[in-house]
C-alpha cells in the first residue's frame, strides 16, 4: 500500500465524506495521501467538490442526492470492504481534522487492536454552543451506555472491517451514524481506543441540523437505556 495509490489487499485507506465543501476539501485530501490512499464520497454538492478532491489526489464516489453523512459513510464502507480493506480512517472535509495525525489512529489500532479508535477534541478550545452540545452530548451516552465516553461527536476516527460490516445495517442517515457506531461497539464488547487530537475550528457553519439531531439522539440514547435494563 502506497500513500495515496491504490488499496492493498488487507490496507487502510481514509475516507471523506463531504458536502459542498470545495473551499476547503483539497488540503485535507493532499495531507490524507501522505499517509493513506484516499477515498472521497461527494454527497450530493452542487458545487466543484468533486473536481477538487479529485485534483488534489482523492478518488471520488458521487452520490447524486444529498443523503447525509450516515449514507455517505456506509457507501464508503461498502467499497472498502469489497476491496479488501480492514480499516478505514474517516476524517470531515473542512479541515477540523488535522491530516497528520493519521499515524496516531494507525498506532492505537496496532498496539490494542480496538475496533473503533476515536479522536478526542478538547472541549474548551470549542465555540461555546459546541462545547456545551458536546458535553451534554457526553454525559447523556454514559447515562446510557453505562459506559464513559470520552468524544460521542468527534467524526475523525479509524473504523476497523467488522464494525463497518455491522454499521451497513443502520438506518440513521445523518451524524447519529457516528453515535450508533460507538453503541455497537458497546453492545458486542468491542474495544474502543482514544486518542487526543487538535480541535480546529473556522469559520465554517455546521451541517448539523441542531433541534433535529438532538431529538434522534434522546431517542437513540433512550433505546439504548432500555435495552440495557432488559434481563
């Protein structure tokens, strides 16, 4: 496997899901390469996001209508796994992920062979409404989870083939993909690792969808408590 170049059998590759984000995506693709062959799924954007991962390196998986971030993650999912692959590490497209941490996620999956290993921001480096949803967002999965979950949110993370497997029968299409992720793992005694990552914000707008995220998440986490007191 050669940063960049095709998917060796058994490799790694990273994948971008991405949503009108030309401004931003090619530095990210760029930094990704150096490290790992990239694939970049374009969800949709009416813009030249496209042409500019591709540019910058990236092999790029269109999808025509905009399905949100969970379906673009799963449609990367299932190329990696028909290629072969037994890990992937996602990354957003707007630069709050800092390409050259890639190796720490690699290092963590080797030294403890965790089927999830996730980034951990630093909460107060966040804008205030963030660091409070995130927080909040925190302390209602441990209440569920029974578990402490140190970054529920964090989208940069390296997801090994049997999690990917299990997560193509999700139907949550948007960033509670990334919350039901971690319950899996939960649920079927997977290891979770944790690695600390810079938290970079910009000037960016989330795409988070703020009331409507919130509500499926109470829902998950709800589910997930009751299911937990279950005999």
């Amino acid at each position: 496997m050669s940063p960049g170049g095709a998917l060796a059998a058994g490799g790694v590759l990273a994948l971008i899901p991405a949503h009108n984000e030309a401004p931003r995506i090619g530095p990210v693709v760029e930094g990704a390469a150096r490290h790992l062959p990239v694939l970049v799924v374009d969800d949709g954007s009416a813009d030249e996001t496209a042409r500019v991962a591709e540019a910058a390196g990236g092999r790029v998986v269109r999808q025509p209508t905009n399905r949100g971030k969970g379906e673009a993650l799963k449609a990367g999912f299932r190329l990696a796994i028909t290629e072969g692959a037994e890990a992937v590490v996602t990354l957003d497209a707007d630069g709050q992920h800092d390409p050259a941490e890639i190796p720490a996620f690699l290092s963590a999956r080797e030294r403890t062979g965790a089927e999830l290993v996730i980034g951990v921001r630093e909460f107060r480096d966040m804008p205030p409404a963030r660091r409070l949803a995130n927080l909040l967002g925190k302390q209602v999965l441990r209440w569920s989870t029974g578990r402490e979950i140190l970054d529920n949110q964090s989208g940069y993370r390296l997801v090994g083939r049997e999690l990917m497997e299990a997560m193509l029968a999700s139907e949550e299409p948007g960033f509670g993909f990334e919350v039901e992720m971690i319950v899996e793992c939960v649920r079927r005694g997977w290891t979770i690792e944790w690695v600390p990552i810079r938290t970079i914000y910009g000037e960016e707008k989330s795409h988070i969808h703020a009331v409507t995220h919130l509500g499926r998440f109470l829902k998950l986490a709800w589910r997930i408590r009751r299911a937990r007191r279950q005999p």
